[in-house]
C-alpha cells in the first residue's frame, strides 16, 4: 500500500492509497467550508439537490441509471462534519477494470459522472430547478426532525448542543429546518457557485489504478475546481470547561432512559503528542469490551444495557453514552464518574494497560482494511495537517505508560450531563 | 483441504469438513493485515420446538437463542469476552431468526483467537446466579428495542403476515418470556443445536487454511452427531393474516414497513430466489426505478427508503421500508405498478442495467471479509455455494421476475406495517 500526494493549485490537492487489495476503486471530491449556523443549511442542501439531476441526467432515475451502467457504482453525494468545518461530497465506488464483464475501463467513466454530477447540475433558466430545491428543503427538514427517532444519537446530539452552545462545533451539520423550507433555487444557486469558488478541495482515490492514472482522470473530469482558493480550515479547541459541571434533562415517552455526559479532553486533539496516550486512556475508560466501564458498570453492576465512551480528536471532547433505568440515572452516573477516577488514580492493571493498547493498535490497523475508512481518516488527516501516519500512531500507542494514561485521564475534565428521561404518568 | 477457485471474482476458498461433521471455508487474502473468523450454528429466534434427545417434543421460550448467545461467553474461568479483548480483539456476536453467530477480528493472536472462539462456543457454562443476572441485562435490551420505531414497525409486520410461522416473534423474546429460562434450558439447547455437525466455521485473511482446521479438530469434540429436528408450526397459507397494523411513537413523520409473504425457495434455490427477488425489488424500489422516482417527485417518498428479501427454514418475504406521510397511498401505488409490470412485462433495458448493477454490488461487497464469511455461512446452511452467483446471475431472465411480481404482490400476500407520530 502506497500513499502519495500532491497539491494541484492552492487549497487544491489529491491524495491517493495506491494498493491492489480491493477488489474497488474508491474516488472522492470534498469541498471543505467554515460550518456556521447561517451557512449550514445551504451545505446540506446542495449535495441533496446534485443528486437529484445533472444537465445529462436531469432526472434521480436517469443520474441512478448511470451509476447502475458502471456495475452498479454507489454514486452518492453528501455532508460530513469535521471538527468545526463542514464538508460536501461525491464519493464514488466502483468495481475494478478487472472484474469488469467486457473489460472495460470503470475509473475514468466513473470519474466523468461525478464530475458531472458535481459541476454540471441540471438547471432551469441559469440555477437550479425550484422543484428540486423545494422538495429536497422539505425532505432535509424532515430529517433533522427525525434525528430524535434514534433516541441513542438524539442523547448525544443534544448534549453536544449544550455543551458546545456557543461554539461552531454545535452548529448542526444539516443546518435547520426552518430555513431549508424556506429555501429558493436562487439562494441556493448563489452558496454552490461560492462553494465551488471558494471551499478547499481535496480529492481521494484508494485503489488499483496508478497516481498517472487518476491525476488524470481528476484534471479532466474537475476541471473548473482546479484554481486557486484560500479557504480555512480552524476548529476551536477548548481545554477546559467554562464553569461548573451543569445537568440538562428532557422528558419524552420512551421505556428506557439515556444518560450521556461530556468532558473536555484539557486540548489534548490528534496533533498533539500525548494524543496517543488519551487513545489509550478512552480505550481503558471506556472504548473496548475490556473497558471499566463495559466490565464494571454494565457486566458487574448491570446499571446499564450499553455505557461506552468514544473522542472526538479534532475537538478535544470525551463523550460517555449510555442506556439506563429511569431510577438508576444517579447512581449510574455516580458509578460512570468512580471508574474514571479509579483510571486517575492509576487502579488499574499491567493487562489492563496491555489490552487497552492492544486494542486501540487492532483498530487503527483494522481501518487500512476498510476503503472508506481509509478515505475518511486520510481526509481528517489533510485537513488537520496531521502528518502522523497510520504506523506511526501505532507505535506511539504500544509504547504508552501507565504514567501517561494517568496523566490523560487526570486532565479530562467533566462539563455537562444530558439526561433523557419518561414522561410521568 | 480442497481448494475452490473463483477465478473470475479472483476469489479463492478453500473447504473441508472434519470427522465430526464440522464444516470449514478459509478465504485467503495474503494482502489483508487482519484476519476474521465466523463460527455460526444454525439455531435462531425461530427455533423454539425441537425434538430432545429422549424423543420427545420440547418447547422453549422465545428469545431462548439469543439468552444463549449472551451466555455462551460464559466459561468456568470468567467471560471469554473479556480474554479476548485483552488480546486486543474484538469479539462479538448476533441472533437472528435462523441463525446464532460469533466472530473476532485481530491483527495478531489469530491462533490463540480462534482457540478461545472455539473452545468458548462449544464448551457450555451456565449458572443459576449468572442466568438470573443476565434476566436484567437483557430486558433493558429488549426494551431498548421496544423503543426503537423501525423495530417495532418491523416486528408488528411480522406478527400481521405470519399466523403460525415463528418468524413473527421477536427474536430477543419478550421480558416476560425470557422470565422463564433457566441454567437448564440454556443447556438442552446448547446440546441440541450447538453440534459440530449443524455448525460452520468461516474464517478469511492472511491466514493458513490447514491451521484453521488443525486447531479445529483439536479444540472441538471429535464425534458425529446430527442437530436436533426442529418444528416451525403448522404450515402457512399464502395469504397474511392481517393487512394493516398501526400504532403511535413519538417519531417525526410516519415510518411503514410493507411486507410481501413469497413462498419459501425449494432446497438448493434459496440462492437463486433471492438473487432473483433483489432484482424484482430493484426494479420496483431502487433510485433509478421509474416507481420509486414518481413517488419521490410526488413527495410520497424520500431517500430513507428501501427494501430486502428475507428467508429462513419455511418463510420467504419482502420488506420495503422508509417514511411517509401517506403510507397507504405508497402501497396502492405498489402494487398497481407491479401489477401493470406483470401485465405489460418489464423493460429489458431496465432488466439488464439492474442486473449488472446488482453484479457489481455483490462484488464491491466482497471487499469486506465480515460479509463474505457471513454470507458463505449461510449459503451453506441452505445447502449453496454463495460465490456462484455470477452464473445463477446468467441464468435468471426478466420473465421470471414477471412471475415473481404476478405471484407475490398481491393485495392478499400484502401487509402494511405504520408507526405514526403521536397526536
């Protein structure tokens, strides 16, 4: 597995995972932008509206119809939140030249529908057709309302809200439904001509064919992106929480309560040099099978059905998550915060170090398997200016002392507790 | 071992069945830097009456597979789950309705691994105490369920197409079944079920095939004996038994599941049927299909949507799923282009483009080493060979898909699944 990379204009650049293990190609375009609560929408509507029609294509069933040409390629396009940016995509996944069933070439035809569906949308009198835009505002505010369904994420969301509510990072990646109801083809039209111009590009190819190959490819079928651009790229780290631990509650009728909590990590994120010993520490804490929370306050204690902990390494956050009974919240969220200071105090054994190093190695090495995890972490990666490769971050986590972990998990501080809790009666 | 060339898929496994009846495929992949290994016996949610070993019929709890799932990481020298994580792999393990299965992966300790995933599934260990405490832990996972709006549209599905097929439970039980299970039903059904002979062991990577079979017969009991007989009810009719079902969650916008009841494939045609009942759902319910773009443009449907074929030991059903404000209208308008497509006979263009893209999928999917050592397990159990599908693909024609359509999407094999946002 080769990695390579180039800059193809300023805030233009490829980066391409050239290995022959997949038996698929993997190309993306992402165009990076400044997530804000007045820009938001238009972020997550214009991917929406792409897909439902290029000037070839110009209906859904047509665009569709084209990606089933070239053996079913999941042409897809959508909105991913990176720290405090917001990124817009065409990925593209497509069966290698090899296992084509007459041969034929699949990247560069791959490569031109993207394109095409990226830079040549179908339109009516010089912007977007109104009926597009109409129906998939409608449909993007039906979605942000259906983020409650899934009462696992909604804790988590709204604890984010809370906890970050003066930050970008809380700003909703798919903006509000208000505004995408209220959304015209012109206002629209306006934010994708600025977000072409303007975003940082990032292009991502994982796959057989040679860096010669999809440069080409690329510089062919993007064309108009490849022009100089200066967007930023900042997310705001805050090391520390801004007063005393605070508790939200919210009352819906639900069997089963979620109690969700988030620390601040005191601005350790994945550039800095003690990141791989709080990789270690949440794998510890929380983020394995072997985890003290797993082991103790489920399998032990059986206070909860799930209580697991993950990171947000761009952000510097700690979230806890967790399924409980209505009358255990306290005592849950009392036996969640004593395992934590047990890792603070350094309770915890050699195996245990071990196994929570071995685990976060496993994983890291496990996503070189995945193609898509390989073009998100890549992606992360570019737009951090994290230079840290996978091995690297692998031999820095076999190496973490208990000393470090300590160090980590004293510097996690709590800032707010969500709870979702049944409605009486 | 014998070794089974794909040579167009650029797959290959290698096969071997041990003395005891175990069967085992190894998928090779020297380039991959984990392994995975899959160790599955065919016992699900579905199976509550089998025949004991004395002969006599023996009801089950529902949820009793999935208790035992839970359980089975239990061993005299603690949880096999915590042994094997501190190896740094991640062990795991599903119940579905015909199937229970266990899997890790690892980027080392393979041997010692696959040891502990053996040993662990094979060698029961149940206590009163363990049995009791796990009663908590798993009704806080069912009501989890019970929560969760797609379930309960699926299952409420379930229950109005099927009258006797025990398909239309859930498969974790209710919190009032699993109250019954004790130590000793988890033991009778680990010995009727968890046979090397009614088992399969999948394992793919960069691993050597002989070792996976060597460690096998090592680790596994060595003798020959066949799964108990099972009972899944008094046959079905075609027809559902009710037609509609609602009730109220707190959701944004109603969510329905509408079901087709098929008729189960003949042994050695499972493969084949499902291939074949994709492709008429692609032609119905997939993004370029002319029926799902009238309804999205009609906003009668949006991306949320989507549809699978489901089959187990004596059932075969159609699921598509998704939000809509008129529920009903989407499956007046089902059924009516299926019936006009039945009539008037689908475009061979659309036909060809589908079954091409289907193609693809399946091998895009092969990437994952996850879904081909499930998918070559369950093609087993059926008695197929999964990675044949580029040629049970040549064989399948528009035609049978017209049958398909005239056969299955009729208002009487029809059910209508809506969990609709509270007033």
């Amino acid at each position: 597995m080769q990695q390579h990379w180039k800059r193809l204009a300023d805030g233009v650049e490829l980066s391409v995972t050239q290995t022959d293990k997949f038996k698929t190609g993997l190309l993306a375009a992402t165009l990076t932008i400044p997530l804000r609560a007045d820009t938001a929408t238009f972020g997550a509507l214009i991917p929406e509206v792409l897909y439902r029609g290029s000037g070839h294509y110009p209906d859904m069933g047509k665009l569709s119809s084209a990606a089933d040409a070239l053996y079913g390629a999941s042409l897809s396009t959508g909105v991913r939140q990176r720290g405090e940016s917001q990124c817009v995509s065409v990925l593209c996944g497509f069966i290698d030249d090899r296992y084509a069933l007459d041969g034929s070439a699949v990247l560069e035809p791959a490569a031109a529908l993207m394109g095409e569906a990226l830079l040549n949308p179908a339109t009516r009198n010089g912007i977007f057709r109104e009926e597009y835009v109409e129906s998939e505002g409608a449909n993007l505010a039906d979605r942000i309302q259906a983020r409650m369904n899934d009462k696992r994420s909604w804790a988590i969301f709204r604890l984010i809200q809370e906890m970050c509510g003066r930050e970008a990072y809380a700003v909703d990646k798919l903006g509000d439904g208000e505004t995408a109801r209220a959304m015209t083809a012109e206002r629209l039209w306006d934010a994708y001509r600025s977000l072409l111009s303007g975003a940082k590009v990032i292009f991502y190819y994982g796959g057989a064919a040679s860096v010669e190959r999809v440069e080409d490819a690329v510089r062919r079928s993007f064309a108009p992106l490849l022009t100089g651009r200066t967007a930023p790229v900042d997310c705001l780290v805050t090391p520390e929480p801004q007063g005393p631990a605070r508790t939200v509650t919210d009352a819906m009728d639900v069997t089963q309560g979620k109690l969700a909590m988030g620390f601040r990590t005191g601005g350790v994120t994945m550039g800095s040099g003690d990141y791989p010993a709080l990789l270690v520490c949440n794998a510890l804490y929380g983020g394995s099978a072997n985890s003290k929370l797993f082991v103790n306050v489920r399998e032990k204690m059986s206070l909860c059905y799930y209580a697991s902990s993950m990171l947000d390494k761009i952000k510097g956050l700690m979230v806890v998550s967790s399924g409980v009974e209505f009358s255990q919240f306290d005592r849950a969220q009392e036996a969640i915060l004593a395992q934590l200071e047990a890792v603070r105090k350094g309770e915890f054994t050699l195996d245990e170090l071990t196994a929570a190093g071995r685990t976060v190695a496993n994983s890291l090495r496990s996503r070189l398997d995945s193609q898509s995890q390989l073009e998100d972490d890549q992606l992360t990666r570019l737009l951090f200016h994290c230079d840290r490769e996978g091995e690297d971050l692998i031999r820095a986590v076999e190496t973490v002392t208990a000393d470090q972990v300590v160090e980590a998990a004293g510097k996690l501080k709590l800032d707010t507790v969500y709870r979702l809790t049944g409605k009486e009666g | 071992m014998d070794k089974l060339e794909y040579t167009a898929l650029g797959q290959t496994v290698y096969h071997c069945v041990l003395p005891n009846g175990l069967n085992i495929y190894v998928d090779v992949r020297p380039e991959y830097g984990k392994q995975f290994a899959f160790f599955a016996t065919r016992y699900g949610g579905m199976d509550l009456r089998f025949r004991g070993e004395d002969g006599d019929w023996l009801d089950t709890p529902a949820g009793v597979a999935h208790f035992l799932e839970h359980k089975t990481f239990d061993t005299e020298d603690g949880n096999a789950l915590q042994r094997m994580a501190a190896h740094g792999v991640d062990p795991n393990a599903f119940t579905s309705a015909s199937m229970t299965g266990y899997y890790f992966d690892g980027v080392e300790g393979f041997e010692d691994n696959l040891r502990t995933l053996l040993s662990f599934v094979s060698v029961p260990w149940f206590t009163p105490e363990s049995v009791d405490k796990e009663q908590g832990i798993i009704a806080q996972e069912i009501r989890m369920g019970e929560d969760d709006p797609n379930d309960e549209a699926y299952y409420r599905l379930l229950e109005a197409m099927y009258v006797n097929h025990p398909v239309r439970g859930r498969v974790a039980g209710t919190v009032e079944s699993i109250s019954h299970i004790t130590a000793d039903t988890l033991y009778q059904c680990h010995k009727a079920f968890y046979r090397p002979g009614n088992m399969v062991l999948c394992a793919a990577g960069n691993i050597d095939p002989q070792r996976v079979a060597d460690i096998a017969r090592e680790v596994l009991p060595g003798s020959q004996t066949s799964a108990a007989e099972t009972d899944h009810g008094r046959p079905e009719r075609p027809e559902v038994g009710e037609k509609f079902t609602r009730r109220t969650m707190p959701v944004s916008i109603p969510l329905f599941t509408l079901g087709l009841k098929g008729t189960p494939a003949a042994r050695g045609e499972g493969l084949r049927q499902r291939l074949l009942a994709e492709l008429t759902c692609d032609v119905l319910f997939s993004p370029s299909a002319p029926l799902y773009n009238r309804l999205y443009e009609q906003g009668l449907l949006n991306s949320s949507f989507g549809s699978f074929y489901s089959d187990g030991p004596g059932c075969a059903f159609i699921v598509a799923e998704g939000e809509s404000r008129d529920p009903e209208r989407v499956r007046r308008e089902v059924l009516a282009e299926a019936a006009r497509l039945a009539a008037e006979g689908i475009d061979q263009e659309l036909w060809d483009r589908l079954k091409k893209a289907a193609y693809g999928t399946m091998v895009r999917r092969l990437n994952s080493m996850e879904d081909t050592c499930i998918e070559l397990a369950e093609a087993h159990f059926d008695g197929e060979d999964y990675l044949s599908f580029p040629q049970v693909f040549q064989s399948i024609e528009r035609g049978h898909g017209e049958a398909l359509l005239r056969a299955w999407f009729v208002e009487e094999r029809c059910a209508l699944s809506v969990i609709a946002p509270e007033e």
